[in-house]
C-alpha cells in the first residue's frame, strides 16, 4: 500500500473481505458472483474484495471467462490464487469432491493461514465456502471474523444440521435398497415429505463413516457460540417455512438468492455488461443458434452440471428415452461425463454421442453450454438436470419446470424439494431405465406441460421480485453489507487494542 493510501485508510476504513470458494465450478461461480455484488456495493469507499481461487481454476476461468476484463472495473477487487493440494491437471468431478476437500484440509490450510497475515491491506472479514471447515478454523485463529457461505440448498444444510439426532434414532444407516422409501422424522421441518431416499448421497453408508462424520462436523461448528453468520444462494419464497427453523439456530442467516439474478438486476442501468460467465470450460454458443430455430417452450435441454459422472450404459439409456419420447432436445455431454472417457468409444455408444449431432429436431453438443442462456431461450420448455443447486436456481428464474435426475449431494434432497414439495417438476432418481425416461419426459413436456409451466411461471416471478429492490434477498444483501461493515470495523479495533498493548 502507498502512504497516502494507507493515510487514507486509516481516516476512512474500507471493509476488506476475503472470498474463498471449494474448486468447483458450481461454488466458483456464486461466490464470484458474491463478489461481484459485494464490490458493486456502493456507499462510503465501498467494500475491498479478494478473491481467493485455485491456481488450476483460476488459468481456467481467465483463459474461458470475461472474468478478469469484468473484475477489472472494480478498483477495490484483486484475484489472489492458492494450491488446492491436487495435480494441476484436470477438474475435479465425481466422488474426487470428497478427496479435494479432506486434501485441502491437509495441504492448503497452512498455506492459507500464511496468506491471511501477509494480506496487505489486513483482510477484515472472511467469506468461506461452509463445506471447507479450516476456513473457519484458521480464521478464528487469526482473530478475523468469518461468514460461512453454503453454496447448496439451504434444505441439505438443514439435514446435515440435525444427523447426530438422525443416527441416534437409529434412522440411519438405511438398511438396504427395501429401506429407501422409509421417511425420517428428525429434521424439523420436513417430516412430511424427506425420505431416507432423499437423504443428500454421501448419507448412503454406514452410520460410522468419516466423511459423515466430517460433515456433521463442520456443520454443527457453525453453530459454537455465537454462530457465524451465514449466506445462502436462496429466497425467501421458496425456501421460507425451513429458513424460518434455521433463523432460530442461526440467527444471522442471510438469503440473498438468487445470486445470478440479483446480480443481473443489479447491474442493470449501470455501464458493466449484464452477462457474467464464470465458466471454467469454452462455452459453444452453437447451441443457442440451433434453439433459434425451434418452436417456443417446444425443447427439453438435457444437462447434468460438472462433476456428475455416469456410466455408459446409463448414458445409453437416457438416449434410447430421450430419442423415442419423439420430443425436440438438445443434449449438452460435458467431456467426461462417462466415468472412463476412453469407453465412449465402445461399440454401443451410439455415435452422435460421441461426436455430437444437430438435426431438425435434436442436438448433441459434446462439450459445454452457456446454461443461462440456454435456460432462457424462448424455446426451451423443460430441462433433465442433475439437480446442482445453481442449475436448479437457473431453471426457477428461468421458469421452466424440471426433471431430476441427481447425481450426489445435496442433489438428492433438492430433487425432493422441486418435485414433491414446490411441483415444479418430477424426481426420476434411483432410476435409469429408457422407459422411465420416455415417459416422464411426455409427461413433463406434453401431458402437464400446461400445470408445470404455470407453476414454473409464478416461481420466476417470485425469484425475480426477491432480488428487486424491497424484495427479501435485496433487503438481506443491505443487511450483510452493514453487517460486514460493522465486523469489520470491529475486527480493526480488537486488532488495535491489541497492537497498542503489544506496543506497552
Ligand atoms: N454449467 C454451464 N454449462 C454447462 C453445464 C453447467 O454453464 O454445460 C453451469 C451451470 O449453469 C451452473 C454450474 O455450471 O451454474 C453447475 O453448478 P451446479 O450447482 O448446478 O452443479 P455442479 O456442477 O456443481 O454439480
């Protein structure tokens, strides 16, 4: 820092937040859009962003993204890159998740805790991804206060909150495929409709499992006393009779969602592009060409996020569905979605799997899209997801209705809360089979086209008005801006007192 800046900083200081996400493109690309809403944040001086990525994504999102041309016009903002303890080869997908989390535990928590004393401007308020424990860990340490950002639905957060009572009811461990459709009781909330099937995907073991353990660990931190704050990608019209059971645990809960749309609304009327991709893979926007030329609400877009993996069999499945359902849909293959790449070129892959297809009424594109985008194009009228979070969230604002398909995760709860307890859409999970496929897609995109859409419609309209001024998320925003403000401030006098008797 210069010394007139440094003059300056200490008449007036500026809030320095530091924004660190899991490297995945799902947490990347909301906590950027965090940061970008935080920077944007207007009143005295603004607020300081860091934004601490991966060094593998990082090269990823400058060489795939506007990211940095975008950020650039944010004088207070910086990227800073860290070691995620893997091989910079490949992004992580399928249950590698799990290993990049525990790895990062390992290798990246000293690297992180060295980072944060050399910060310069001294960082005054951590934003850390919920599911990285050592975020919080190491930032308490250093005496910084800490704001845990759960990046996936607030239900699966929920769920992970109340599992000790769940194992100790002898609710879990599910006994076997028959047990599936067994309910659970203990999360309040939701006892009407969460079965052990709907449990998020990594409840699937034995009630001793060290990476369950892990995660009741580093929920039920968040609640030590005082808990810390906390910011989620939701609104309140969705997700409101939970939010309220979880504002009494945490009462500083902040659902600020959705974060894409609140972004989008607001940038509008100011200088800086309104589209933001933070995508980690080349988008083709071929796929936008070929939807111009498709009747309105007539495709069903097929995309199963970035770390799903499936076998090839299932992929055949899904084709064999898709193809004799006879409905118009474009079929976006991110490259690896087969567990083993090299078996795409087996005998029964049919081949515009492979190489990707564009016909009248179908396409095949084998790599990735511009999902907001695709989601809202005139023609596209339903979507088969995997049921990522921000995917879900994409499709709500979109307005069109869902068939889920999860993968892992909180997927398996979110399918639960969009087909069972919202209607906007079906939950196929557990299941792969052509026939199944074939006729949920008739049913979605043909026979109760007209009750989903509807559904879909008055969602969007719902999300849309949150993230408008007056609205739910846009209040909670103004609410976790002063509440940054105030952190920080505090921080900056606790670490005076405490230099000033250093100095005596
Ligand atoms: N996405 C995209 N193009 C694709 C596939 C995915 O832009 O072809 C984006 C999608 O819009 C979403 C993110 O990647 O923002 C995926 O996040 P999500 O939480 O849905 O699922 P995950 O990939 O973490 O399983």
């Amino acid at each position: 820092m210069t010394e007139a800046a440094a003059i300056m900083e200490q008449a007036s200081p500026i809030p320095h937040v530091l924004i660190f996400p899991l490297p995945v493109q799902g947490h990347v690309s909301s906590m950027l859009k965090l940061a970008e809403l935080l920077s944007l944040a207007g009143g005295e001086g603004g607020i300081r962003v860091t934004f601490l990525n991966s060094d593998y994504n990082h090269k990823r999102l400058i060489q795939f993204s506007d990211a940095e041309s975008r950020f650039r016009k944010y004088p207070g903002f910086q990227f800073k890159t860290i070691d995620d303890g893997l091989p910079m080869d490949q992004l992580t997908k399928g249950e590698k998740v799990l290993d990049l989390m525990r790895e990062m535990g390992l290798k990246t928590r000293p690297i992180f805790k060295d980072l944060l004393a050399q910060m310069d401007p001294p960082v005054t308020c951590v934003i850390g991804d919920g599911v990285l424990g050592f975020i919080r860990d190491v930032s308490v340490e250093v005496g910084i206060p800490i704001i845990r950002f759960r990046t996936v639905g607030v239900s699966c957060f929920w769920i992970n909150f109340w599992l000790p009572e769940i194992i100790e009811a002898g609710e879990l461990p599910v006994q076997g495929n028959g047990d599936m459709d067994r309910m659970i009781t203990k999360v309040p909330g939701m006892e009407s409709f969460l079965r052990c099937r709907d449990l998020p995907g990594y409840c699937r073991v034995s009630a001793d499992d060290q990476v369950l353990a892990r995660i009741v660990r580093t929920t039920r931190e968040s609640s030590s006393s005082p808990p810390s704050p906390l910011i989620l990608n939701t609104f309140d019209d969705f997700d409101g009779p939970i939010l309220a059971q979880v504002r009494h645990l945490f009462p500083k809960t902040y659902a600020i969602g959705p974060l894409h749309e609140h972004l989008k609304s607001r940038l509008q009327g100011t200088t800086t592009t309104s589209s933001s991709s933070n995508s980690l893979w080349k988008e083709e926007a071929s796929c936008l060409t070929w939807l111009d030329t498709q009747p309105p609400g007539s495709v069903l877009y097929v995309n199963f996020g970035s770390i799903t993996v499936m076998r090839r069999e299932q992929l055949v499945e899904f084709w064999e569905g898709l193809t004799s359902s006879k409905n118009r849909f474009l079929w976006v293959i991110r490259p690896g979605l087969v567990s083993h790449e090299e078996e795409l070129d087996g005998d029964e892959i049919p081949e515009e799997l492979v190489e990707g297809i564009e016909k009248e009424n179908l396409k095949v594109l084998v790599g990735w899209a511009p999902q907001e985008a695709v989601l809202s194009h005139d023609a596209v009228g339903g979507f088969l997801t995997h049921s990522g979070w921000n995917s879900t969230l994409e499709s709500i604002v979109a307005g069109v209705p869902m068939i889920c398909w999860p993968f892992f995760a909180d997927q398996q709860v979110n399918s639960r809360i969009v087909s069972e307890v919202l209607k906007l859409g079906l939950d196929m999970k557990d299941v792969c089979d052509r026939r199944v496929v074939e006729r949920m897609v008739n049913e979605l995109m043909v026979e109760k086209k007209e009750e989903f859409g509807r559904k879909a419609v008055e969602m969007a309209r719902m999300a849309k008005e949150s993230v408008k001024e007056g609205g739910s998320s846009y209040e909670n925003l103004e609410l976790l801006i002063e509440d940054i403000k105030l952190m920080s401030s505090q921080a900056r006098e606790l670490k005076g007192c405490k230099s000033s008797n250093n100095i005596s």
